[in-house]
C-alpha cells in the first residue's frame, strides 16, 4: 500500500507524554500513581479536561472543576497544577524525522487534543519553548487543535477534517498517537495507525510502513 501522508499527535509523540510530567507531580504529592489519568478518564466526554480541550472552559473554572471532580474520587488536586505540566520535552530526533518525511514528499498533519494556556499549540510555559514549538508547526501542512476547531479526539470528525484539508483519503495515511483510544477511529477510517510507546519504537513503525531508515531518537 501507498502512503503518502502522515498525520502525528503533538504531545506524547513530537514531544515527550505528559504523563511522565503528571507522574513526577504524583510522586511528589504523594498522590496514587495515574491519578490524574483517572479523573481526566472518569465521565471522559464530558469532564472538566473535555471541556476543556473543546474550549468550552476557560483555565479558571478548569483549575476549579478538575479540583471538585479529583475530591469526588478522594484526593485534593486543583486543575492548575495540571495544566502546569502539560508541555513536554521535544523529541530532537522526532522533529528530523519530520524535515526527513518533507524531504521524500510525504504530506504532513498534526491533531493535537490541547487547551488555552501556556504560549500557542505545544502549551509551552516559556517563551523559548514557545518559539520552537512553532519551528516544529510550521514543517505541518495543516494543523488542527481542538481548543480551536471545537473538536477532540477521539471524535471522528477530527480526523475527517485533516483528511479533508489535506485533499486525501485515509487509506493513505499513517496516524501516529500516544493513546490507543485515539488511534482506534483513525484505524476504523481506514488509516494505518501506529500507537506510540517510545520515539524509538514510533520511528521503527513508520519506516518499516514507508520502507524508511530514520536517526536515533531518545524517550
């Protein structure tokens, strides 16, 4: 089969999971393992983090509604503290993987579930971060966040949208993601989608589909 486009998540693929991020932040308040997964996972369509990566709630009644539903299940953690951890480490290899795929004509998309804090797409707390972050956007050909199309994965419309903006069909696309829930629509589309546990492991996938060899990459 023929791919001629890949479509990446942002965070947890291009950048390091913020779930290592929230589980430093556990450790140290002395918090269940994964606890923040929990909540954002309990009522998931309809939770204070669905809301707000459809940007339906601003940051501050995030901060205050993460806080009522981690109480419901029995520890104390405000939003804020959340959203503090959101912008991962970026994967220097990942971004060359990306100039590699512009290189051999390979169209490129991004769909990244976000919110409205820190600085553009990527969440960065800093303005340098921020910078790159943009560096590493603009190789996209199209990029769709949900806290601006209203939108979230695992919704299918989403992926839809990329393929419509991008002019192709989804059997031509590789889709590459840190969470399974989130590949299962771009598989049922008829994507070939790979779920990422590693840059390394991400990397290996994508060049035995594109018959690839691409650089080390850490995390």
């Amino acid at each position: 089969m023929a791919f001629n486009t890949v479509i990446f998540d942002f965070g947890g693929v291009i950048t390091s999971s913020p779930f290592e991020a929230f589980n430093r932040m556990e450790a140290e308040r002395g918090l269940p393992r994964d606890f923040v997964r929990k909540v954002n996972s309990t009522d998931p369509d309809n939770n204070a983090w669905a809301k707000f990566e459809r940007a339906e709630i601003d940051a501050e009644m995030f901060d205050a509604l993460f806080r009522q539903e981690a109480e419901t299940l029995g520890h104390s953690l405000d939003g804020a503290s959340v959203i503090a951890c959101l912008a991962g480490d970026i994967r220097p290899a990942m971004v060359a993987a990306l100039d590699q795929l512009k290189r051999e004509g390979l169209a490129l998309g991004c769909i990244t579930n976000n919110v409205r804090a820190g600085h553009g797409a990527g969440m960065a707390a800093d303005g340098d971060k921020a910078r790159a972050v943009e560096s590493i956007m603009a190789r996209f050909d199209h990029v769709i966040e949900s806290s601006k199309a209203g939108v979230r994965k695992p919704d299918p419309r989403i992926y839809e949208m990329m393929c419509a903006a991008l002019a192709v069909e989804p059997s031509a696309c590789i889709y590459l993601d840190d969470l399974g829930i989130n590949c299962k629509p771009a598989a049922q589309l008829g994507m070939a989608a790979i779920k990422v546990t590693s840059g390394e492991q991400a990397l290996d996938e994508l060049g035995a589909l594109l018959a690839l060899t691409f650089g080390p990459v850490g995390g």
